[in-house]
C-alpha cells in the first residue's frame, strides 16, 4: 500500500497484512496527493499539486525524475502497468490526460470536467472512473481514449473522493468527504448501497482501496487509516491504524502477479500485471523454484577412467573425482567436476588425459599372457593323458546281467567281422593253450535252434596253429 501526506510532504508504503507504513526516501516532495505503482519498473509515480508536476523514482529514491510538468492541480492518478500509460486528473485545467512511462506523448482525452479528483482503469470492461465533487458532484466513465463518455451517479452526493475497483464483487466502491461515508454500485451505476457512515464512528475518508474482503481508507479525523474487514461486504467489524501522518491523502494498492509470493526458493519480478518469473536461489529452479537441483551421476566417460566412490545422485556443490585407471607410477592421476546448483549440469575443471601404457609395460603384459597360455595347454595335455590312461583300465563292459568273468589269458584276438552284437567272442574255456576259441551266442531266442550250427561254424586257429 502506498499513501501520501499532503501537508507533510511525504509518500509512506507499508505491506497490506501489517499497515506499518515507512516514509520513502524521495527528494523535492511539497503537497502529495495522488500516488501509484508500476508493478513491472517498480516506480512509484506521485503527482504534487504544489510543485505542479508528475514524478516518479524507485523505492529506494534513486532515478527520481520529473514525468510531466506545467501541470495546474493534478488531483487524481492512475498508473496502468498492463499499457504502460498513467491517466490523472487536473481540477485546475479541468481535464483528464495521459502520457506514456518514458514522459512522451501527452494529450487530453476530456478537458470540460468541473473539479475532477480520483481515476481508475477497471480491466474488465476497460473504462475510465472518475469523480468530480463540483457544482454538480457526480461519478462518470467513459472508453480509455476519452469517448462515450457517461454520468452513471449524480445523486446523493458530496464530495465524491477516493474510488477504487472490487475485483472479487466486480463493483466500484468510493468515499464521499462531504457525506462521510463509503459506498458501492454495480459497474453501471446501479445496485448502489452504503458499507459505512458516521453511524459506525468518526470518520473523514479522503482516498480508499479494497483487498481481498478488506476495505482500507485514508482518513484525516485518524491521521492514519481505517480498515473495515468482512465478505460479501458484510464488514462485520471495524478497526482503525493511528499512523500520525499529516492529511494522509492519495492512497492506492498495489496487486500483481508477485503478490501471493509465488517463489518458494527465489525473488519474484512481475513482467506483466498477471505474470511474473522467479530469480531462484543456488540450487532450485523452476518456474516457481520449488525443485531441487541434482546432477547424475557422470556418463559417457572414456574405457580408461571410473569414479571414485560414485552415487546415483549428486547435491549442489558436491564434487565427484574421475580417475585414471592406466597410471603405472604410484601417482594418481584425476580430475574433480563439481554439481552446478544452477543448471544441474557438471562444470569440468579440466579435461583429464589418462598416460599411455609404456613399452616395457606392454611387453610385461604380454609375458604374462603368454605364461598363462603355456600353463593352460600344459593342464589340457595332463588332463588328456589321464583320460586315455583311464578309459584303457576299465574293464570290458557286460551289456547283459550275466556276472562279470574273470579273464586272465591275455590280449583277444581280432573278432570276425561278420559278427554282429548278438554274439560274444570268447577265446576258450578253461585250457589257455588250446589252439581254439569259440564265439558263443548271448541271444536266448535262438540259442537252442542255432547252437551246432554256430560252434561249427565261427570255431578258428590260434595264429601259430597248424591246424
């Protein structure tokens, strides 16, 4: 909230949740009246009736300059962010005017008022609201050039003051000086009621704003403001704030897009009246700057490197070491890449280069190879040698249940080869030097009706018989 002081030469601005108002450092102020905002330059814009000009600076005093000047009693003010256009009144020249931000193209857009006073922009309809407490008082309107201009209440009026916009009842609501009350209309005028006359309490309002459900005033009786809060415009109670601020006067606040502080973890800077970007703190982004910021874990990394002690994740600020894993001297060589709170992304300190392997290390490596090969086929001829020194021990092998016989007579002869599997080779029976062996058959089916016949004719000579 910003408030002037018309005898005390001095602008004020407070938050709107605590009304603790604190005079802004500014330079050349005589008799302030109307005060605004740019929500997107972060100017104050004030007009002094006694200086007859239109100026503006930062909050913080620096770029003070004179906007418009020549001016005759510039009563009223409103700056419109969305545009980049300021509209005030002149009780004086009896005009309403409006240039742009930078002090160029300055024209009237109404010059036959009586006393005008206060000006607003409503942004749902785009018009002008005004208020003239002359020989007629009325409160008129009219398109933001000056056209179609209208008288929308021209009864039971004083001096009609300070006017502002209800966004949430989407209603004008303005203070009458003369009347000593605070009243609201539809937007045309109509559905007009009272939310506060001296029935409540003293009170002289002279400027007056609305805020979420809460209506604040400037009022000369309290040397301060009052404050009426409620909803649906109920006001069930009311209160006041004693600032003893001399005639507090023009009084307006300001709602923009930062207003709800929408930056968790940052500053927030309104570009347009509804939008705004946030400058985030080291280690958050975001639009809102609500999310932490991690780098993963490094990839894409040479053969010839690795991370030491790596992690899945890594905080802003936090290092990882990349190491070469080829060094043959006992130093190691690395490099450290550090986690970028902003970005997310790895700043490399330096691009690490691994040493080559030297020539005596390669011909060491290639010993080593060769060693281990000579050792595996030394094992494969051992392994091979066993195997054929066990397959010529075993016994021959019985395909049938008969018991195993014992045959001590040395090496077989050569089996006949029109001998097929249903018959066994047998080189005698129990007279080793007998001159002949016999083939016995081992197929049951046939052994009654082929016996003769076989044993006659598969009997043969040992090798030195003459027979």
């Amino acid at each position: 909230m910003f408030l002037t002081s018309l005898s005390g030469g001095s602008i004020y601005v407070s938050h709107a949740n605590t009304l603790d108002f604190r005079k802004l450092p500014l330079l050349f102020v005589e008799s302030p009246v109307a005060v605004g905002y740019d929500v997107i330059g972060q100017d104050v814009y004030w007009t002094d009736v006694e200086r007859k000009v239109l100026s503006a600076a930062q909050m913080d005093g620096s770029n003070q300059r004179i906007v418009a000047q020549g001016l005759g009693v510039p009563d009223g003010l409103f700056v419109d962010s969305e545009n980049r256009l300021i509209f005030w009144t002149d009780a004086e020249l009896k005009t309403i005017e409006t240039i742009e931000f930078d002090g160029s193209n300055q024209r009237v857009l109404i010059n036959d008022l009586d006393m005008p006073r206060a000006i607003i922009v409503v942004p749902t309809n785009d018009k002008l609201y005004w208020t003239d407490w002359g020989t007629t008082p009325d409160i008129e309107m009219s398109n933001r050039d000056g056209s179609d201009r209208q008288v929308i209440i021209d009864t039971e009026l004083g001096w009609p003051n300070g006017i502002t916009y209800d966004s949430k009842g989407n209603r004008l609501i303005w203070c009458d000086a003369l009347l000593d009350k605070i009243e609201t209309s539809a937007l045309d005028g109509s559905l007009r009621k009272t939310l506060l006359d001296v029935t409540h309490g003293v009170l002289h309002p002279f400027g007056v704003v609305v805020y979420e459900g809460t209506l604040v005033w400037s009022d000369w009786i309290l040397q301060g403001v009052g404050v009426m809060e409620g909803q649906n415009h109920t006001w069930p109670s009311l209160y006041t704030r004693i600032g003893i601020i001399e005639q507090p006067s023009g009084f307006c606040i300001v709602v923009d897009a930062c207003s709800a502080g929408p930056c968790k973890f940052g500053t927030c800077h309104p570009f347009k009246v509804s939008n705004y970007e946030c400058h985030c703190m080291t280690g958050y982004i975001g639009k809102n700057c609500d999310t932490k910021v991690t780098c993963d874990s490094p990839t894409g990394l040479s053969s010839d490197t690795y991370i030491a002690d790596p992690k899945d994740s890594y905080s802003p600020g936090e290092n990882v070491v990349i190491v070469c894993n080829s060094s043959t001297t006992n130093e190691t060589v690395q490099t450290t890449w550090t986690c970028n709170g902003t970005t997310g992304e790895w700043d490399i300190s330096e691009d690490l280069k691994c040493p080559e392997l030297s020539t005596s290390s390669i011909a060491l490596t290639l010993e080593i190879f060769a060693a281990l090969a000579a050792l595996v086929l030394v094992a494969v001829v051992i392994f091979g040698i066993c195997t054929c020194m066990t397959q010529r021990d075993q016994s021959p092998v019985n395909n049938r249940t008969t018991p195993k016989q014992v045959d001590d007579r040395g090496p077989l002869p050569c089996v006949p080869s029109d001998i097929n599997e249903d018959y066994h080779y047998y080189s005698g029976l129990t007279n080793p030097t007998s001159d002949h062996g016999h083939i016995y058959m081992t197929s049951l089916a046939d052994y009654n009706t082929q016996q003769d016949t076989f044993d006659s004719r598969y009997s043969y000579l040992r090798p030195n018989s003459t027979a």
